[in-house]
C-alpha cells in the first residue's frame, strides 16, 4: 500500500502568556491510499488538533508532515491553501456553508476556484447523487442539519480528493441522518479511493473503518 500521508514526531503546543500547552505530544502516523481510518478519544485528547495538523490548517511546533510525497510542514499558508484547495476534503462537525449561497452555489464556488469549466453542472449532479435534487436553490438557513452536512460534504468532495477529514461530521445530526452521512462518506471514498480519516465518539461508526487509533493526552495509546 502507498503512504498518502505520513506524520513524523509531531509537536503541537499553544502559547498562553508565559506558559506552553502541548497539546499533541510526538506522533508517529501513516495514513494509506485508499485507506479508512477512525481516531477516537475523549474530548480534549488532541484529535481535532490532529485533523487540524493533517490538513494543514495548523502548523506543527516540530516534527515534519509528508503528504502526497511532499514535506508540508514548512509550506507557507498560500501552498497549503492550494494542496486543501485540490487534494484534501475536509468536513466539519459545524458546516461552514456560506450563508447568502444557496446550495448549489456553495458546491459550484470551490470547482470554480479550481479553474473547472462546467463547476456548476458538476456541483449539480452531486448534489443530485446526495438526494438534494429539489434543494439545489435552497439557502443554508432554509435547509435542514441533515441537508446542510450533506452539502458541506458534497463541496468537499467536488474536486475528488485524495484524502477526506472528517471531524465528528454526524455530531449533531440525529440517527437516521447520521447513518445517511456515514454511507455517503464510505461509499464516495470507496467509488474515488480516496483515504478518509475520521474522527468520532460513535463506536459503530469507528467500526467500519479499517483501522481505528486512539487519541489519549495528545498521544497514539
């Protein structure tokens, strides 16, 4: 299998006037092609810091972040804005929809910025792959949770990833949506290979990934 992603001894720690926070504390990590992966952990272990640290919206204190055969650790916020813009999907468990574009748009804005031709009728028929024919034209706050993650996670799919984050993307969504979001996420990363890293307090969830990591006080326990 090939490494897609590969953490070496990385440090995260915080300043707060005179003291430091280390918050994750030396991980060794590889993620594969095409692989599934769960990191669970109670609140406050350092996952979210971790997905943080994976798409490059964190930088590490120390160590050295390879993704895609590139060592990213030391990129400027430009280069990693361009690697998430093309390569890395990233879901959260808040959506982060812009509020005045309707769906449709949300999904079309992000194949634009990649320089796609038809964005708007590719976003389309994501959208329409989610079940969200009759919301194409339905702002954010017309939508509900269900439908709101659902399109969250159609934009950060439209540009085919090679790796999807998830950060408890069915945190707030109740069972019967969490299940929808779960099948939508393994099934696109299965259709693309992509490598999907996800992180989640629901075991059943965790399950059927291939593997599942531990995040304990910043540490793999």
């Amino acid at each position: 299998m090939n490494t897609l992603l590969e953490l070496k001894q990385i440090k995260l720690h915080y300043k707060n006037y005179n003291t430091s926070v280390e918050v994750i504390k030396g991980i060794d990590l590889k993620i594969h092609s095409g692989e599934k992966v769960a990191v669970v952990g109670k609140s406050g272990s350092g996952k979210t810091s971790l997905i943080m640290l994976m798409g490059g919206l964190e930088k590490p204190s120390s160590g050295e972040i390879i993704f895609d055969q590139q060592s990213i650790s030391s990129f400027s916020e430009d280069q990693l804005a361009d690697i998430r813009k093309q390569k890395i999907g990233i879901v959260f468990q808040s959506f982060y929809l812009i509020p005045n574009y309707t769906a449709l748009e949300n999904v079309s804005l992000i194949l634009e910025i990649n320089g796609v031709g038809n964005a708007k009728q590719q976003a389309e028929e994501l959208l329409v792959q989610f079940g969200l024919k009759d919301r194409l034209n339905h702002f954010p706050t017309q939508l509900s949770g269900g439908e709101q993650q659902r399109v969250a996670i159609a934009r950060s799919m439209a540009v085919k990833p090679k790796m999807i984050l998830a950060d408890e993307p069915t945190g707030n969504l109740d069972s019967e949506n969490s299940d929808m979001i779960s099948k939508l996420l393994f099934e696109y990363a299965d259709k693309n290979q992509s490598s999907l890293v996800l992180v989640t307090h629901d075991l059943k969830f965790a399950e059927k990934c291939d593997r599942m990591i531990k995040i304990e006080d910043g540490m793999i326990v």
